[in-house]
C-alpha cells in the first residue's frame, strides 16, 4: 500500500474512531442506567444511607440526626453524672427507671461538642443554641438507617472537562457521604454493581442496580 491509499484509508477510520469514544462517553453520562451525577435521586439515597446517624443517644439529647460527643457531664433528674462512653448511657436509663411518675430531664453542663449529620462538629454553649438545633433537627431530612452496606463497594468516577475515569473504593458510611456529597457539576460516576446491602432483620441482599437499591429503601422507609 503505497503512501496515498494509507492516507486515505487513515482519513476514513479516524470519524469512526472519534465517533466509538464519543459514544462512550455519552454512556458514561447518562445512557447508562447507573450513571449519576451531583443531583440525581440515587446521589440523594447514598448520600442519605451514608449520613452520620445519631439515633443512638436519644435517650440523653433526644435528636435523632446529631449525637453529642463524649465525654459530657449531664444532670439526669438532677442527678449529676458524666458520661465517657456508649455503655454509660444505662445510667441515664436506671435514673429515669427509679420512679414511673416524674418527668425526666436531662441538664447538659454546657460547654458541649455536637456531632451533625454530615460529620461535622459544633460547640454548643447554651440550652438556646441547643434548642434552635434541635429544631432544625425536626425539619432536615434524615438518615436512612433501615439499610446498611455492606463494604467495600468500587465507584467508577468520570470528569468531564479532563475525561478520565478513577475507581474510587468506599470502605464506611463517611466515605460514601463524603463522595456523595462533594460531587461537582463536572463529575458523573457508577456505582460497581453487584453489591450487598443489609435490612434491619434480614440477611444480606444482592443489589444489581439502581433502580432496585431505590426499591429495597423506598420498600424499607415504608
């Protein structure tokens, strides 16, 4: 084949080339059925599975989307106590166990550290501050604790300016809402299906996309 032919036959492929990587990446931003970005509703469940859940000392702050960082010095029906770990927290209980018709109260001794959904921290210095984020509290939108992942799950993350592709490993909760939650505009990812979701009080289930990962939550808040 002489220099000419090559060329012309050099002229004809490249279209095609160009137009299979194209094609590619249209997949990746959307034709794919698992392919999300920033602001899809899928974005919005992992990000929400992956929120910090602080349901877990209710019973001493009574708000389910924030927990209070130990150690804190409470009154618990004006009984002093300090609490230093998760296990303390039946001490609280004992306390409001010991008569069926009080009201119990828990006092903080402020200052005291609150940890918030998105793992942030904030000082709290009086019983206003904490009131005012407690009410905020009862209007955000909450974690989605009836499923967990079960992890490691692989991310394929695309950039759309630099079209490059990076795999991405989430090993925990703040791992997933962190990715989720600082995804930019420029960004679209895919979630490396097959992965195994647990439902509080049954065993692990296989997940194969999308659509039903939705299905199982909206199944589960129900």
């Amino acid at each position: 084949m002489n220099f000419s032919l090559k060329k012309i036959v050099f002229l004809i492929l490249l279209p095609i080339a160009i137009f299979g990587c194209m094609k590619e990446i249209d997949l990746t931003e959307g034709e794919n059925p698992n392919s999300n970005n920033a602001n899809s509703e899928t974005t919005n469940y992992y990000k929400r599975v992956g929120m910090y859940d602080g349901s877990f000392d209710d019973l001493i702050d009574n708000i389910s989307c924030s927990s209070v960082k130990l150690p804190v010095s409470l009154l618990a029906n004006n009984i002093p106590l300090t609490i230093t770990k998760i296990a303390d927290y039946q001490l609280v209980s004992n306390i409001f166990n010991l008569s069926p018709i009080d009201t119990d109260t828990v006092v903080f001794n402020f200052p005291i550290t609150i940890i918030n959904q998105d793992y942030s921290q904030t000082s709290v210095t009086s019983q206003s501050q904490f009131n005012n984020l407690s009410a905020l509290c009862n209007q955000a939108i909450g974690a989605i604790t009836c499923v967990d992942i079960v992890y490691p799950i692989k991310i394929s993350l695309y950039n759309t300016t630099t079209e490059q592709t990076t795999i991405i490993s989430i090993v925990n909760d703040r791992n997933l809402f962190d990715f989720m939650a600082n995804l930019s505009v420029k960004e679209v990812y895919s979630v490396q299906y097959p992965i195994n979701v647990k439902i509080i009080g049954n065993a692990n289930i296989s997940v194969s996309g999308d659509i039903q990962l939705k299905s199982i939550i909206n199944d589960c808040l129900d």
